[in-house]
C-alpha cells in the first residue's frame, strides 16, 4: 500500500478517506493517532494490524463536539461534564458506559468506551469532515515509543496505511490521561496532560491505579489493557534514576561504562563525558520533558547504546506522566535515590 503524505490544510481529503473505510494517521495535542471511522468494522480491523496491536486492547474514540458525546456514551454521569466544561478540548478521556452503537471490536468486548475530545485544530477539522467519532490509538508500532512528529509515525506505518497528516510536532508529547468515571470513587487509569491535581480539583477523591506506578503481577486484574504492555522501549536496556538532578546525575556519572547513553536535564548536560548524552528538558520546566520525552527516546535508540540511564523527575504535576513513561520504557527497572 501507498502512504499517502497529507499536509495539516488537506483535512477534507483526510476525512473522504476516513469517510470511506480508510485509516489515517491524524495530529493531536499529545501524540499522533492512527484513525477509522468508528462505525467502520473492517477499518478498524486495519487499525489493530497495521500497529500489530493485540486484540484485547480497546481503542480512545476521539469527537469534536460536546453533542457527540451521547452518541458515543451513555449514562453519562454529571461529573463527566463538569470534567468536559472544564477540561475539554483538551488532553482528558473519560470511560463511560458504551452506546450499543459502538462495536466490540472498538472496544475489546468491554461494556466500556474511552472518550476523549481533543483542542488539536486538524484534529477537529478531519473529525468534523469525516462526519463520525473516530476511534484512534497512537498511530506508532505496538510497543515503541508513541509519535509526536508525523516522520515518527512515517518510520513505523509507512506502508502499513493509507496517508498521514503532517501537523507538526505535539505541543503536550504524552498520551491523554485517563479517568475511569464507570466506578467509584473515580479512578486515575493512565496519567497525562491533565494532572492528577487538576483531575481532583473536580471531582474531589481519585485513587491512582496501581498499574500507574507499579509493575503488575502475572494475574493481576488490569483496568487499562494497554498499561499492562510492554511500551516505549528503546531496544537497550533503560535504567530510570529518580531523586534530585544533582544526585542523580552523580549516581548515573560513576556508572558510566561502555556504549553508555544518558537523557538527561540540561543544566547538567555538561557534566557527562565518554558517552551519548541527550537533553529532554530543563529540570524544572517538566512540560518540556514531557513533550520531548519520546522524540528522545527515538534518537537514543537510533544510536544503539548499550544501556540508557535516565534522570527521571518526581511524581507532582504532569511529572506523574513522565514518570510512567518513563518506568514503563524501564520495564519499572528504577533506583530511587
Ligand atoms: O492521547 C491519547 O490518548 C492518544 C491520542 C491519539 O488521542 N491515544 C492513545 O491511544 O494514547 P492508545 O490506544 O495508545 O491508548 C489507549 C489506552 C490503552 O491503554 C487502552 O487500554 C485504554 O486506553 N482504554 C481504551 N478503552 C478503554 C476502556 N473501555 N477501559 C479501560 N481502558 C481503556
Ligand atoms: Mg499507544
């Protein structure tokens, strides 16, 4: 199959495509997603195999109008719109009851559908002209890091599907957060751009799923099927130090072995020597680690370390997020100093 390279203006191609049973890799403000038609069974057959997902892992339906909301869920609870008035457009799914509309194979079998309306302008745009939610996991191969640049999504799906929309690089870099509203009290099932503060802030008490920020046990029972996957993984070995920048720049100095690469904060780019060093960010600006965190991950693997250390930061704010990622990539490998 021939990718077709699409630019942010061409959004009604997109949605013709959409429209038509394609799939389309599409911008967002947290990572690209690799789009179908929700109502389109076989194209979102096309989505599971050209990302080589597994089965029984359900996809994000993405809409670009509060009025969709009820085509897609049903007993919507109140605390879903005080969330959308909130926090929407924006970085935010919600689980919610599924409409019987909305297909098992959406959805893994659950009785439940993820949620999110996105603030990116082509994102909306694409949604609106191909006239249906469409469902959309990130548009990377099961597995890698997920894209937030189009050449990202390029170099895994080339061929695998059939266009791309170029909106340049995401301004957020980390999946949407996920908030299951289906039980009480509410449940944080994958941290991003929304903050677990901010989340609170609305609704009051919300537990932080274990799968957050622990690795589950083979049995475990998992909210998230995507938590439990392997993910963001660089091909060597990532080993996550968390403590302050300066002692875990130390601590990651004197293991310096080898093919050794270090992602590090700026303010201490300079004290790495005889290895590869990459700069995700300032210590303090954690948005932007966050934004560059996976692009980072990409370059370092290119480079194939050895072993990559890595300074992760501490837990409040979007840090939470980056934290994940960042222990997931690690397989939750982490020293915490
Ligand atoms: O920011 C995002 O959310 C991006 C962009 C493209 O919107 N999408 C994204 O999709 O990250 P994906 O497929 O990579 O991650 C979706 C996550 C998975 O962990 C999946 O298990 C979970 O959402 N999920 C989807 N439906 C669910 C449901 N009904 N119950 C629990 N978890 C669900
Ligand atoms: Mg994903």
């Amino acid at each position: 199959m021939d990718t077709l390279l699409l630019t942010a203006e061409q959004t009604d191609k997109a949605g013709e495509i959409l429209a038509h049973g394609g799939i389309v890799a599409i911008p967002t403000e947290t990572v690209y997603g690799l789009a179908a038609s929700v109502y389109d069974t076989n194209a979102i057959e096309n989505v599971f195999k050209a990302k080589g997902r597994p089965q029984d892992n359900p996809l994000i339906v993405h809409i670009s109008s509060l009025d969709q909301l009820t085509s897609v869920a049903k007993n919507i609870p109140p605390e879903a719109y005080e969330l959308a008035k909130r926090f929407w457009p924006g970085p935010l799914t919600m689980i919610l009851d599924k409409q019987d509309s909305i297909s098992d194979t959406v959805t893994a079998g659950f009785s439940t559908v993820a949620v999110r309306f996105p603030s990116h302008e082509t994102a909306l745009r694409i949604i609106s002209a191909a006239n249906v939610p469409l469902a959309a996991p990130s548009a990377n191969l099961s597995g890698s890091p997920s894209p937030t640049e189009a050449g990202h999504v390029y170099a895994d799906l080339n061929g695998r599907i059939d266009a791309i929309v170029d909106g340049g690089s995401c301004s957020v870099g980390v999946e949407s957060t996920i908030v299951s509203l289906f039980e009480r009290p509410f449940r944080l099932l994958r941290p991003g751009g929304i903050t677990l503060e901010q989340l609170q802030s609305v609704l009051g008490e919300v537990v932080v799923d274990r799968a957050v920020t622990a690795k589950l046990s083979e049995n475990e029972k998992v909210r998230a099927p995507g938590m439990k996957y392997r993910h963001y993984a660089p091909k060597a070995p990532v080993r996550a130090v968390k403590g302050s920048g300066r002692d875990t720049a130390e601590y990651i100095r004197s293991r310096i072995t080898g093919k050794t690469a270090v992602i590090c904060y700026r303010e201490y780019a300079d004290e790495f020597s005889n290895c590869y060093v990459y700069v995700y960010g300032d210590e303090t600006a954690k948005d932007e680690l966050a934004r560059n965190l996976f692009s980072v991950l990409r370059e370092t693997d290119a480079a194939c370390p050895d072993i990559i250390y890595i300074q992760c930061p501490d837990d409040s704010g979007i840090g939470l997020a980056v934290a994940n990622r960042i222990k997931k990539a690690a397989g939750f490998d982490i020293t915490e100093l």
